[in-house]
C-alpha cells in the first residue's frame, strides 16, 4: 500500500481500491527521522488484532529533504518516491527568484525533476516570467510555466508530465496555489484553499499536512503545507549543481582557488562585468554555498560529539542553552 497522509496517532495508506487508516509499528516509528515512515512511501501493510498496521517499507527512490527547523542539525523528510517536483510561485507580490532557486537547490542531486510554476498569471506578470527565464538559467524552457492555476485548461499543461506510473510533489510558500492546482487537477475541491493577505500576498496556512492524491490521469500528486523556512542540507554538491553555469566560469579564474572577490583575472566577476551572469545570482550563490557549508560543519561536529557524549547527552546539553529539538 502507499502512504498518503501521516497524523499524529498514524497513517493513512491506499492500497489502490481502498483508502484506510493504519497504525505504525512501534519499531518504525523509532527510527532515525530519515527512515520513519513518510507521505510517498510504499509499505507492506498486515492486520494485527484486527487494525491495519505498517510493518516494513519499500526501498525508496526520489527522495525530497530538507533540514528540519531549529538549533539542530536535522534531516527531514518531506517526501519520498517522487519523479517531480513542482515548485509553485505566485507573481503577485510573494513573487521570489530567491525562494524559487531555493527549493531548487533542495532538489538538486536527488532524481527528481524540477519544474516551476509561476501562478496566477491571469492577473499579474509585469515580466516575472522573464525575470525568471533570466535569473534561473539552469532550468530548461520547458520546465517553466506561467499559469492560471483555477482554471483546467492552463493546469492541463502540466497534465502530459502527470501520467500513469508518476509522482509530483507541489512545493511552495503559503498562498502561492497548491491547493488550487490540486483540486483543479483532481477536477473537485478536495483540498481546502484560503485568501492571501492584501498588504502581501501571503498565505495563511491553509494546508496543514501532506496529502497524496491520484489525479484522473493516471499520476499521483503531493499536496504540501507551504514551509516557513526552507533550510539546505549539508550538501554542497547541491549548491553546485545549481550553480554550474557559475561553476564553469569559475574553471577559468587565474587561481583554482579564486573566490570571485578581487583576485586579478577572475573569470566569474569578468561575466558580472560583462552583463553575462547577474549580479544577484552570483550574491545568492555565496550565500547559499555558505549556508550548505555552515549546515555540513553542524552537522560534522553533533556527529562528533554525539560519538563522544552520547545522544542524551547531546540532547540535555540543547535544552541547557534553552533551545529545545
Ligand atoms: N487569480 C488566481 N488566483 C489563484 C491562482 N492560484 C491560486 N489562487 C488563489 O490564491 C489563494 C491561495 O491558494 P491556495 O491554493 O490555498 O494556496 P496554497 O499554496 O495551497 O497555500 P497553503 O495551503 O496555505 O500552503 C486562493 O485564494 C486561490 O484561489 C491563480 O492561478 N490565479
Ligand atoms: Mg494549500
Ligand atoms: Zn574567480
């Protein structure tokens, strides 16, 4: 069966007829955040003391993480067996290149697919789309879209990537439309949907959990909360493969340790001068970089220290400095 929504006191799984709640075995639930059950996954499901119960999970395949929020360093899991991910932004004033390549990066390295939507496009534009096609090179053409997410005939182009046999996760800030695809690709209001706010298009947080659903043409579909804080991993890898136009101007700087500041011959800052790489991009670039750096050191040293001291240990010292998780 899959996983199609998790709750506090268990989970709800499909078995591709039936929708059912399930409890989860103890044993699962202990596990390391990464290795609890989660939306996405494919479990084998028994009867025990006549309740459904998750036994065991399936190896999985594309998998979406995150950091989770707080002191700690923490991996979350946010989905797992996913083909696509379907990153969703409005053009109305929470429009953000920033937060776009953000969740991009979180992407990177998995074998998932990003694709961005920019929403409500019945009412806004002003050149976002272009702004978007300008300051996020790496993705291709095809991937990106400008949509009225309320009304089927533009969601529909979105429908040929959601065949039989795929799984997209919408991600994206609160308000931006996830809902409103979901249920305008399901064809009926499932998920609820709320107003943004006037002063700043904000969301109010409407959808409060992950739900799977499955679209009449065949595929499933991720339904997420809109994140508050989309943290990076300890991954630079993930930094890279965002930013590999940047990474090969860099191949060119004069030192291979160049760090595109004022070092003489500095092929990276050489294309700012040029107009061929923005400013902007290369600004967000070292601060993402440094942000995945900073994650993995966090993460390098709790390793060590919970080697040294123990998890308990680890755990009474964060409550000492007051930060709980
Ligand atoms: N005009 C227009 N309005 C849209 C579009 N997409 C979403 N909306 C509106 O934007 C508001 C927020 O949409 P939701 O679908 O609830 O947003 P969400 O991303 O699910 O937000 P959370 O569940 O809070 O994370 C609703 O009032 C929608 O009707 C669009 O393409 N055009
Ligand atoms: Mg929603
Ligand atoms: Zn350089």
């Amino acid at each position: 069966m899959r996983i199609v929504a998790q709750h506090r006191d268990g989970v709800e799984v499909h078995d591709g007829n039936r929708l059912m709640r399930a409890r989860v075995l103890p044993k699962l639930k202990s596990r390391s955040s990464e290795e609890r059950p989660c939306v996405g996954d494919f479990a084998f499901v028994g009867v025990r003391a006549g309740e459904q119960v998750v036994l065991e999970l399936l190896p999985r395949h594309g998998v979406l993480r995150r950091a989770a929020a707080g002191e700690r360093y923490a991996v979350q899991l946010l989905a797992s067996n996913i083909d696509i991910a379907i990153i969703v932004c409005g053009m109305d004033r929470d429009f953000s290149v920033k937060r776009i390549q953000r969740y991009l990066t979180l992407v990177a390295g998995s074998d998932i697919e990003a694709m961005v939507v920019l929403s409500k496009a019945d009412q806004h534009d002003g050149g976002k789309l272009q702004e978007a096609r300008r300051e996020l090179p790496g993705l291709a053409p095809e991937n990106l879209l400008a949509l009225d997410l309320r009304h089927e005939n533009s969601a529909r182009q979105l429908l040929p990537r959601l065949a039989r046999g795929t799984t997209a996760v919408v991600l994206g800030s609160s308000g931006a439309g996830k809902s409103t695809l979901t249920n305008t690709l399901l064809g009926q209001a499932l998920q609820r949907t709320g107003a943004t706010r006037q002063s700043d298009g904000r969301g109010r947080h409407t959808t409060v959990h992950r739900q799977l659903v499955r679209l009449p043409s065949g595929g499933c579909l991720i339904d997420t909360p809109g994140l508050r804080e989309i943290k990076l991993l300890g991954d630079e890898e993930q930094v890279a493969e965002c930013f590999d136009d940047i990474e090969s101007m860099a191949a060119n700087c004069r030192f291979r340790d160049c760090a595109h500041g004022f070092e003489p011959g500095c092929a990276v800052r050489a294309s700012v001068a040029a107009g061929t790489l923005s400013e902007v991009r290369l600004e967000h670039y070292f601060k993402l970089a440094l942000e995945a750096q900073s994650q993995k050191i966090k993460a390098v040293v709790q390793e060590r220290m919970r080697g040294r001291l123990g998890d308990k240990m680890l755990k009474e010292a964060s409550k000492l400095r007051g930060k709980p998780r």
